[in-house]
C-alpha cells in the first residue's frame, strides 16, 4: 500500500526534474526624470506594454546624473525617456555617467532611444554616434501633431518582419534630424513629411525644401551592443496604437537579444497569400 502511494510522489518529482526553470525575464532600465514631454506617464506606459508581454522585468530609474557602472550591471537593455534640451539650469550627466552608458552598450547591451531622447545631450558629440540620428534645436523641425502613416521599409528585419504599414495618431514626424554619416544606421520605418502642414515660422522654415520620407525607426550597432530608435509616441495621445507598441517591445526584445520572439498583432500583419 505504501509504494502504492509513493509511486505518484515519485512520479511527480521526476516530472518536475525533467521540466526546464522558467526563462529569466529580459532586464529593463528605463532611464527618465528629464523631459518637456510628460516623461511620467510616457514612462509609466512603456514599463506596462513591456511587462504585458511576459518577456520583461522593468526598473525605472528617475535620477540618473551620478550614476556609474554598476547601475547598468545587471541589465540587459537600457531604455531612454529623457531629455534636456529645453533646460539650461540642471546639471548634466557626468563624464563617468556618460562612460558607463556607452561601455553598456558597447559590451553587446542593448539601448532603446525613445522619441524626444533624440534631442537629449546637445553638447555631447558621441551621443549622436550612439543613437545614429539626434535633433538639433538648429535644423530639426516638425508639422503641427496629425495622423499619418507609418511605411515599413525593411519587412525582413526581426522587428518589423511581417508587418505593414500602420496609422500614427495625433503624433509627431520628426524631420531634418542630424544624422552621423558613419554609422551603419539602418531605417526600417519612415513617414512623408508634407510641408504643406506647416504652419508660421516653421513653414517659412521648409518652404524652399521639398516634401520627403524622414527616417522614424531604425536600428544600429554600436560596438557589440544594438541600438533601436523609434521617434514615435509625442504623448498620451500618440502611444495607444498598435504601430507604436508593436515596435516599441519588439524593438526592446531585439536591443536586448538580438531576435524578435513577440508575436505581431493580427492587424500589423501582412495578409499571407
């Protein structure tokens, strides 16, 4: 009776044994505190979309000025929600804080440049090598925020593979970014810039300019480690589609690890043939 009651036991233990632990959750820095956009709740959003998908563990750091390299050990991608430049009266990273950024990403990390991040660090050359293309107060411009679409210009890509072209809300097109032309920046989104939308200063500022596709998405590397930038997401009014948030956790996970395992939305995808 006794080993009749010990089989299942042994059983069970045996079936345990064999199952393989649980894969260890992709570890999220989002680095924020620092914006004229409403860095709070961005932030907030971005840690939910990443959690919901169940391949993410996500930290969210608010001061970030002193920080070094042990603020970065134990993550495998970092995610940019600052900016600083519209403030001219706060400290700026320090030199060490900085170094630890770059050494994480060269040492095969992963960095996410998230929308108005790409104006962050006027003054620091090597960040426009890092993220591949930065706004520039000088040259940068944008329409007033509208509905536009979103072409897919790499559909092989891991992070846009299978997807079609989708709808921005309410958002902003960046354009006239500063691009470094030495890094191997590869685009894999853009969005047609009509000059016709612009309106005051701005459209005396590009009416001897043609309208053109402005690079959106796009990802590079920066010694080992990858780089994705997504320019979408102005606000809260612009991150509740799925364009936006396909890209932003599926541009994550590849930061991160180099593939893409999150499953397109039915909508996003290419219709099979």
């Amino acid at each position: 009776m006794k080993q009749c009651l010990l089989l299942p036991v042994l059983l069970s233990t045996a079936l345990l044994a064999q199952t393989p632990p649980n894969p260890r959750p992709i570890q999220v820095l989002i680095i924020t505190g620092q914006d004229a956009h409403p860095w709070r709740q961005t932030s907030a959003f971005l840690r939910e979309i990443l959690n919901e998908t169940g391949k993410f563990e996500v930290r969210v750091a608010e001061e970030f000025r002193d920080a070094g390299p042990g603020s970065f050990a134990n993550y495998d991608v970092a995610v940019l929600v600052y900016s600083d430049e519209k403030f001219t009266n706060i400290p700026t990273w320090s030199d060490t804080t900085r170094k630890a950024l770059l050494d994480f990403v060269r040492s095969g990390k992963g960095l996410v440049v998230y929308h108005h991040s790409a104006a962050s660090f006027q003054n620091w050359p090597e960040y426009k090598s890092l993220v591949g293309c930065v706004w520039r107060s000088s040259q940068s411009h944008h329409a007033p925020v509208h509905d536009y679409q979103v072409d897919i210009r790499d559909g092989a890509h891991p992070v846009t593979a299978g997807m079609k072209p989708f709808q921005a809300r309410t958002d902003e097109l960046y354009a006239g970014l500063e691009c470094d032309e030495k890094a191997n920046m590869h685009v894999l989104a853009t969005g047609w810039d009509d000059h016709s939308l612009y309106r005051g200063k701005q459209a005396a500022a590009v009416q001897a300019t043609p309208s053109r596709a402005e690079p959106l998405i796009w990802t590079l590397s920066y010694g080992s480690g990858r780089v994705f930038a997504n320019m979408l997401g102005n606000d809260m009014r612009a991150v509740h589609t799925a364009g936006f948030a396909a890209t932003m956790v599926r541009g994550t996970e590849w930061a991160a690890t180099g593939a893409v395992t999150i499953p397109l939305p039915a909508e996003l995808a290419v219709p099979s043939k």
